[in-house]
C-alpha cells in the first residue's frame, strides 16, 4: 500500500508546474492545530467549513492523539518546492477507518504553498497519512477533464506558521538505500517525530 501511495503521488508530483494558484486565505472558521515535532512547531488552520469530510477525520486523528508520536519520514523535492510526507503510517493501532474522497474541484481548495492534503492510493482509501506542500503542485489538484483517475488528492488545511520547519524536514538528508521503488533516495535518514498534535486557539 505505501508503495502504491508512492507511485501515486510520485506521478502527480511531476505535473506540479503546470498551473498557477492562490493559497487560501484563513478563515473564522478554520481550526487551528499546532504539530509539535522535535524540529519545531507547525501551526496549521485546517478548513472544516471548505472540506467538512477530511478536515473533520484529521481532527479525529488530533483529538484522539493518534498522531503523537508519529514521523515526518518521506521528503520529495528540494528548496522551497515538493513535499514531506507523514502520519499513522498504516499503523493498526492508529488507524482509522478510510473516508470519502473529497476532491480539490469540490472544495475550491488547491495544493500551493504550505496545503496539506490526504495521501491516497484509490480515491476514498485516505485514512491517516497526510503530506505538505511547498511551492505550487497543480498536479495534485483534481482534474475531471483528464483520463483514468483524475480526482487528485484532497486538500484540508494550510500551514499558517512554521513553513521553515517544513522546509527544513524537506532538506534533511535522505537514506541512499531505504525504500522500496519510487521512494527510494526519499526516506529521512533521521525521521522526525510529531511530538504532539493539538488544537489550539
């Protein structure tokens, strides 16, 4: 299954150039979450009112504490554009049942810089595995009029502080060897761990 998430995003991540975007600009009602890792903290508004089904099964994963203790462990891109991956890794204990797939075409939401999204294989297997986004990744983003599966992956929340934290994760150096196809070179020779996830006024 993680191999397959890889494919996935690894093919969506070359197409990230293609268009251009604004990020979303918070809202009242947004949630904010602050992710303590140990390479810093990351405060996240996460859009319950754009994407009710995915944001509302990330809150689950905070509310929880499904997500302590957890790695930042994949890292795809350099500088200011790609992404770093993390979350329940398939993990039995922390995983939770997948939801429904809510695409970037319904939301109005899009993966530009600091977007996290729900990693996936099948539209709709999205359960506790997120990624952030740096620079601008249209690739990402549904699109109806393309062929095969074109819904993309679904966005939920914005990085609102902390974007040099995820700049810093996606520089860390990668293991030369770990992984299996396309994420081999991409696996964090020193994952970084999410110490707490809560919400926050």
């Amino acid at each position: 299954m993680i191999r397959q998430l890889a494919l996935f995003l690894a093919a969506f991540f070359c197409l990230g150039s293609a268009f251009a975007q604004t990020a979303a600009a918070p809202t009242s009602a947004d949630v904010r979450v602050a992710l303590e890792t140990d390479a810093g903290r990351i405060l996240v508004a996460v859009h319950l009112d754009k994407a009710p089904v995915t944001a509302a099964n990330f809150l689950r994963y905070v509310d929880q504490k499904r997500l302590d203790g957890t790695l930042f462990y994949r890292g795809v891109g350099t500088g200011d554009y790609g992404f770093v991956q993390g979350g329940a890794q398939n993990d039995p204990k922390r995983v939770l049942p997948p939801i429904k797939h809510e695409p970037t075409s319904q939301t109005g939401l899009t993966h530009d810089d600091g977007a996290l999204s729900m990693a996936r294989y099948a539209p709709g297997s999205a359960t506790g595995d997120f990624f952030i986004v740096l620079g601008k990744m249209p690739g990402m983003d549904a699109h109806p009029e393309a062929a095969g599966d074109n819904q993309g992956f679904a966005v939920f929340a914005h990085v609102v502080e902390g974007l040099d934290v995820v700049k810093a994760i996606l520089a860390a150096p990668k293991s030369p060897t770990a992984g299996e196809g396309v994420m081999r070179g991409q696996m964090l020779e020193q994952p970084v761990k999410i110490l707490t996830a809560r919400r926050t006024p």
